[in-house]
C-alpha cells in the first residue's frame, strides 16, 4: 500500500522538477509504511533530509495532501548508522513544514543517532580535522587567488593577532578553497603545536549540534568549540536557514572572537548573497577579511598541472599539458582528475602519454567541459573575424579595429559566460572590471541603434558556437 502512495506522489512531483533533480533526491527514497493517514519514507542521512526538507518541502506537500487528502501527515525514517549491521534510524516529523514552516530543526526524538561526532571523539584526544596534503607548498599561486593567498599566509603566521578575522575564503566549486583554509591550519599546527586547531564542514557542525541536543550535550559541545584556538568551518552557506545552529555559531563566534581566537571561514558565494543567514551573524562575519578566488587563468593552470606531475615523479610532453590547460578551464579539480586519469589508463595500457592518447582518454572529460563555453573560445572567434592576433586584443592599441574587437570579446564573455568582471578583465590584458563594463555598455548602446553592428555580434557568436562543438 505505501508502495503505490509513494509512486503516486513520485508521478505528482515528477512533473514540477527537473529530471536530474529528481533523479538525485527522490528516486533513492524507500517508502516504509502507511497507517492512517501518515506515510513513513526512508531516507539515506540526515544532510539528505535536510536537503529535501529545505528546498522540496513545497513540493512533498502538495503531492501528499493530492493523493493522501487534505489531512496527510509525513515522517522521515533517517538511516544515520549502517556499522552495526542493522541500520539505526530517528524519525523526524515533517508536520511543521506542513503547515508552512521548513521543519528541519524541529522534531521529537524516537531513538538515539549513533554518529561519531567531532567535539564527542575529541574529549579523550584531540584531532585536528585537517587533511595533512593539504599545504601551502602544495597550493599554486596566481591571479585568480592572490588576495585570498597573501591573507591566508598571513592569518597562518598570526591567528586572531591581525586584522583579517574572521577570514572568509569564497568562490565557485573546486577551485581550491578547502585547500587554502586547511593550509592555514597545517601551517598554525607546524609553528604552534600546541594549538587547538580544528577543521569541520558546516554540515558535520550541523549534525552534531542536534545530536549534543538530543543526546543532552549541548553545554559540553559548547564548551568544546569555545575551547578552540583556530577554527575552521567549510561552505557555511549551508547553514542557510538553520535558525537554532546559527544561533549556537553566534554565541561561539562571540566568545572566540572576543578572546582573540582566529575564525577562518568558506563559502560558495560572498556572504551577503547567502540567503537565509541571520543579518547579526552577516554583520559579525564580515568583521574581518573577505577573499575570493576566481576560475584559474591559462598560465596557473599550467603550473597545477606542472606542479601536480612533479609531486607525482612524471613528465608529460608540452602539447599534452598545453591540450589539458586549454579544455579544462574552470575547475582545479578537474585538473588534478585529469592527471590522475591520464597516468591510471597508461598504467593499464602500458603506453606512453602522447596528444592522441591524451584526447582519447580525456574524451568523456573534456566534451563535458567544453560544453561551457571559455573565453579562449570568444577570444579565438573575435580574433578570426577581425583578422587579429590575441597579443592585440590583450595589448595596448587603440586602432579602431582592434578596440572594437577588444570590446566586443568584453561583452560577449558578460553575455555569454558566468564569468566575473574580474576575471574577464585579467583575461584581456590585465584591466580592471570598469573597463569591462564600459566595453560591455558601449557595445550594448550599439547594438540596440546600429543594424550593422548587431549583425557583427551575431555573426561573431556563429562562429562562437562553430569552435564551441
């Protein structure tokens, strides 16, 4: 009976989201029992019920109230603990985002999660968190991450003696912020050993805050994080919405800070476009230092590649390194996956790493990315149809040609690219996001009153989309 409910709600949803959305965080749901008129679905963890509850609530509603009617109740059964053999679950009501609200940090207890926490494990001996690979001399310097570096160096030298605390690190996924900030601790632990330094996702931060909740602990999970000399939290973004964990980081905050503790933050977006974040708790982190690191420029991300072969005793031939550095634009950690997939297959093969092997093994790799379009593609069509070379559209001339070539490389890497002014500017010889936007202005002017200039910028994306297949 609960099979065919499920299903049906399955069908009602199926309809509202996208497909791989659905794919993601409906299908591994396991529909466990129906009475009356409450259904109980099993999900795999609790960051998965609170994903669900954050962002489908709405959708789960009117799906059950369809098919259950107007009185339909929900519970989570949440599987938190598969080391036994048989899975421990707690079961958490869905019946506050019912009526409106998201749920997620108000529920009754059924039984006890058994979850390893952090603060719990480090009681009896205390364990930084920290990923030891994780270091400065590992990290690469460039433009894309020259502020958030120096800041970072400087924090690993000094913490909570200097002006940049908190010290948020943030930017796009896999571009090497967890790696800066566990730099920084490896660093402070180098030259303080005895400095309590500890590393720990928002999300492990979440977790074990309920867990101190329900288990009665929450003066020693207090006690334990106020206890730290350097704190690190990973992507706070998702602590969106979680009023009660917000309200325990205020408190921590407050006490570190004003104790002259280092707090080192991350996030995937400047923190006043996280929504759902209490506006003391905004106030309170921007105190110190925001730093963003942007998508690595071509000449970093030869030196990744450079650096990841020498820790890795491997040589590869120039045009191989130039192909991977020019396809893989936007992710350091594609990079590194590159790498690793390229000197696996030759291990099995037992061949050596030329171009065609190199294209051939990268295949499923590189035409994901190239499906994101890159400025070195605009740059390349702009250059053919204005019969110049990449050297003039980065360099200093003002002939006419290549000025409007240059502006319109600005504006159709704004239009048509998630890129920021930032990078953009670096792109094109090193200017700065206003005269991005002055190019990207100017051009838009002209294309709204000149025909002719219009049929420029459309005959310049054909051969955009040309290069981009």
């Amino acid at each position: 009976m609960e099979q065919q409910i499920w299903d049906s709600c399955l069908n009602d949803i199926r309809e509202k989201i996208n497909p791989l959305a659905f794919k993601t965080w409906f299908i591994p749901i396991k529909p466990v029992s129906f009475s009356g008129n409450e259904l109980t679905i099993e999900v795999p963890s609790q960051f998965f019920y609170e994903w669900i509850e954050e962002n489908y609530s709405s959708f789960l509603k009117k799906a059950l109230k369809n098919v259950i009617g107007p009185d339909a109740r929900l519970m989570y059964s949440i599987v938190v603990d598969k080391s036994q053999g048989q899975p421990v679950t707690i079961e958490l009501p869905h019946q506050n985002a019912m009526n409106g609200g998201t749920g997620v940090e108000n529920f009754t207890r059924k039984s006890v999660p058994a979850m390893p926490s952090v603060f719990e494990n480090n009681l009896a001996r205390f364990e930084t968190q920290l990923n030891k690979k994780y270091t400065f001399d590992t990290l690469i310097r460039g433009d894309c991450n020259s502020l958030a570096f120096a800041a970072s160096k400087s924090v690993a030298q000094s913490p909570g003696q200097n002006a940049f605390n908190p010290l948020v690190i943030y930017g796009g996924v896999g571009l090497g912020k967890t790696h800066m900030i566990q730099a920084i601790g490896n660093s402070v632990r180098e030259n303080k050993q005895n400095s309590r330094v500890l590393y720990v996702s928002s999300e492990k931060f979440a977790i074990d805050f309920v867990s101190a909740i329900q288990n009665g602990k929450i003066q020693e999970f207090s006690s334990f994080y106020r206890s730290i000399d350097v704190l690190i939290i990973d992507d706070i973004q998702f602590f969106s919405g979680k009023e009660k964990t917000q309200e325990e980081i205020f408190h921590i905050f407050n006490t570190l800070h004003q104790t002259n503790k280092q707090i080192i933050l991350s996030a995937d977006r400047p923190i006043k476009e996280i929504k759902g974040i209490e506006d003391r708790l905004i106030s309170r982190f921007n105190w110190g230092l925001s730093a963003d690191i942007q998508p690595p420029d071509y000449e970093t991300r030869r030196a990744i590649i450079q650096s990841k072969l020498e820790h890795s005793g491997v040589n590869l031939d120039e045009p191989v390194i130039e192909f991977i550095a020019t396809n893989i634009t936007e992710n350091v950690r594609e990079l590194e996956g590159c790498i690793v997939k390229l000197l696996a297959a030759q291990s099995l093969d037992n061949r050596e790493i030329d171009l065609q092997f190199t294209k051939q093994t990268l295949k499923d790799i590189i035409r994901q990315t190239t499906k994101r379009l890159t400025l070195e593609t605009i740059e390349k069509a702009v250059c053919s149809y204005f019969s110049i070379t990449p050297n003039d559209l980065k360099g200093k001339s003002k002939k006419k040609e290549i000025a409007m070539g240059r502006q319109i490389a600005m504006y159709l890497s704004k239009t048509m690219t998630e890129s920021s002014l930032k990078t953009i500017g670096l792109h094109f010889g090193g200017r700065d996001h206003s005269t991005v936007i002055h190019a990207v202005n100017t051009v838009g002017k002209r294309i709204d009153t000149i025909s002719e200039e219009r049929k420029k910028i459309e005959e310049i994306r054909k051969r955009i989309e040309i290069l981009s297949m």
